[in-house]
C-alpha cells in the first residue's frame, strides 16, 4: 500500500479550500445589501433631501470601498495570502488613496483661485 504524508503546505492550501459555497454566498449577500443601500443612497435619500449631497457623496465612497475590500479579500482570495503581500498591497492602496485625495483638494484650491482672479 501507498503511504500518504501531509506536510504543512497541504494544510495551508487547504485554507484555501475555505471558500465553500456557503461562505461565497454570505459575501455575496453582503454585497447584495451594501449595494442596495447604496442604490437607496443615490435614487432616494439625496434626492429626496433626507441626506445632503456631500455627506451621501462620503457615505457612497465608504460603501464602495467596502464592497472593494470584500471582493478583492475573498473573490482575489488576497485574504487567504500570506500577511506581509496583504501588508503591501494594503499600503499600496492607502497611499493611491491617500494621493488622489491630495489631488482632488489642489484641483478645488487652483479652480477656486481660477474663478476669484
């Protein structure tokens, strides 16, 4: 008879396995809900004024940068990836984020200044 060894890589790639049915169907749910909240968002509650346009505009970007982060950690399987490539790839994210911000509010001081001169 054959012997069968299992080393530590079999167990780690059976994390992988993780993803059964149930659990693709749970985060697909949870993206069902998040982007119906946001559907709601944009077709009643701003044009309806129950919430301002800006704090809608920050409410929206949250919850799509939320159904981002389930789709890339469970569908990309980044969260089955070992912690220093999430780290890197996490801080990449940050910092993209973090400079198209800094864009955006030099875009609205230079068209501010444009418009006052």
């Amino acid at each position: 008879m054959a012997e069968h060894t299992h080393t530590n890589e079999e167990h780690e790639h059976g994390d992988h396995a993780g993803m059964d049915k149930g659990k693709i169907l749970k985060v697909a749910g949870i993206l069902t809900i998040i982007t119906a909240i946001e559907f709601i968002i944009a077709l009643w509650a701003i044009p309806g004024g129950h919430i301002p346009q800006h704090i809608g505009n920050y409410i929206y970007i949250a919850l799509t940068l939320l159904k981002a982060f389930y789709i890339v950690a469970y569908f990309m399987h980044l969260k089955f990836e070992k912690l220093g490539l999430q780290l890197v790839l996490s801080l990449s994210f940050i910092l993209i984020i973090y400079f198209i911000v800094l864009m955006l509010i030099e875009g609205h001081f230079i068209g501010v200044h444009m418009i006052n001169h």
